[in-house]
C-alpha cells in the first residue's frame, strides 16, 4: 500500500476537554492516522486548540469538517445530545466514525445511528475505551481462562460526594436532564455497564430504580439496578453521586474465587481463587484512548475487529435504558 491508502485523515467535531489529553493526541499517536482538523463553535478556541496540537486546520461548522475531502473520518466528541445529529451526517458523506459515549440520551436514538451506518456499511465506533485497555484485558484473561470457575455474579458500587459545580448550581451538561436525563450515571455507569458486557456477555434482562436525592440539579443523582447475562450471570449496581465519601469497588464472584477492581480508580487488580491470592499493577497509558485508537486502525484496514462498535454501544443503552425504566 502507499501512503494514501494506509494513513487515514481525521477529523474532531467538539475539541473540547476530553480531547485534549485523554483522546486527541492518542488519534496523533497511533500510526497511520493523521489529526487533520477539529471543529467547535467558538472559532477562537477552536484556533487555539489547532495551535496548541499542531493541527493543520479547524472549523466553526461541523458540515465543513464533515464534507472536507481531506478528511476520512470523524470523531464526534460533543456532549450526547447532539451525537445522533452530527452522526447522521457523517453516514450520509459516507465517512467512518467514532462517537463519544455514552452513544447517545436513548436507545432508540443508538439504533437509528447504526441503521444509517450499516445501510451504508460504514464503519462505526464507540469511544468504551476501556475494553481496549491492558488493565482489563488481564480480568477477562482471568475469567477466560477459568480462574476463578464458573462466574455467579458481578456488583458494583460507584459513589461520588457532590462537587462544587453541582453545589453551585452551574451550569454542567452532565446534570442536566435534557442533554444526560440520568446525570452521571449516563456518563460514567456507562463505562461500566459496557465493560461487563464486554467481559461476561450480552445482557437479556435488566431492570432498577432511579431518583433525585439531593435536589442539586435537573438529573436523577441515585440510581439502583439489576441484570442478567446471556450465561446465567447475576448483576447488581449501585450508583449514588451524592454520598459522603468515593468508592469505586467492584467485585466478580465466581465459583472458585473472586476478582475484585475498580473502574475508575487505578487500584490494583485483585484475584482471589484456591492458590491464593494476587495483586497486579496495570497503569493507564498517558493518553487512555490510546489502544481504542490503535485498534480502530487495525479495524480500518480489516486485520482484526474492534472491540467496541455501533451495536455494542447500543447494546449498552439498551441496558441503561432497561435499568432507568425508559424502555
């Protein structure tokens, strides 16, 4: 292949803050791709943000962006309100995409998002970088390889303490009900939820509760749910962002053993089974869209499938869905 046919040219609709370390210098880092050029409405920022990344061109239109020839594809990282607008544009210029998640607000809006890729058989991504990443390659190595027998049941407990934002009463896209309906269960139990899909199977059922307990902001603040896999697995999760102290804790049973991590927080795994047990250290990379980016490149060019795709990513709203009782 020459150059052309094996570096593809991107493209970032909303550079705002998880682009700046966690995923736009990985799309600079990962071989074969180009960082072309970025869009966001505020054309000084948007200039800023070029200079700074050394990226050769930017846009206050995101149809610009999406229409420019010497971009091949594009990365939609706006808040999750707007990703089914600006994804149905992609489908129709005929470009791949990867979109932030969660995928969208609904799970009727993921299903109309992947219809219009598959009807033109483009290829489409979720930005669930965590079945990507080394650290829970080694849990579902683990699982795989029958350390800890037959898993039962998987729990996790997510809590966060009321921010100064959410104290405030700011203005913050991720506690208001129209743009995240569930607040930060849309934008963090996401990562979750998809990364046990990932490693114990598709869900077939899944139900919960969700309220407002704190009165903060527009979002729900507390949620509780259940699910079943596919095997048989149980589930439960709880998520409340306004307790008095973090915890991030997440426990795999199985019928030997147990794997204890955390989603969020980089604590060490823990494997529990009839040998003993084991603490292992996996750090993040520096930039943790890092190998979600590299394997989107070995997708691209038909070497090996992506972990996380249009209908894994909706799959994933269907669970939050069903735990949120929308569906």
């Amino acid at each position: 292949m020459d150059k052309k046919d094996t570096t593809i040219r991107w493209g970032i609709i909303g550079c705002g803050d998880v682009t700046e370390r966690k995923s736009g210098p990985a799309y600079q880092k990962a071989d074969g791709f180009i960082l072309h050029a970025v869009m966001r409405r505020d054309a000084e920022k948007a200039a800023d943000y070029a200079r700074r990344h050394s990226i050769s061109t930017f846009y206050t239109d995101a149809d610009a962006l999406i229409n420019d020839p010497e971009v091949d594809a594009v990365y939609i990282a706006t808040p999750p309100d707007t990703h089914q607008f600006y994804a149905l544009k992609v489908a129709e210029a005929g470009k791949p995409c990867c979109i932030e998640k969660p995928m969208a607000p609904s799970y009727a809006e993921c299903e109309a998002i992947c219809k219009s890729f598959e009807d033109k058989g483009l290829p489409l991504f979720v930005a669930y970088y965590r079945r990507s990443l080394p650290r829970f390659q080694q849990i579902k190595q683990w699982i795989d390889n029958g350390e800890i027998g037959a898993v039962r049941h998987i729990s996790w407990l997510l809590a966060r303490t009321p921010s100064p934002k959410d104290i405030s009463g700011e203005s913050n896209w991720r506690t208001e009900a129209a743009i995240a309906p569930a607040g930060y269960f849309d934008d963090l139990a996401s990562h979750g939820l998809d990364l046990f899909v990932h490693l114990l199977g598709n869900v077939k059922e899944a139900s919960g509760f969700s309220i407002n307990q704190q009165g903060l902001y527009t979002a729900k603040d507390a949620v509780v749910g259940s699910w079943l896999h596919e095997n048989g697995v149980t589930g439960t999760g709880t998520w409340n962002f306004g307790l008095s102290e973090r915890a991030d804790n997440v426990v795999i049973y199985g019928s030997t053993g147990k794997i204890e991590f955390a989603v969020f927080d980089e604590v060490p795994l823990l494997l529990t089974n009839e040998s003993g047990s084991r603490e292992v250290v996996i750090e993040h990379p520096e930039n943790i869209q890092l190998y979600h980016v590299r394997n989107m490149r070995e997708h691209l060019l038909g070497h090996s499938e992506h972990p996380s795709t249009g209908r894994s990513g909706a799959h994933t709203a269907w669970v939050m869905d069903h735990i949120l009782g929308t569906i």
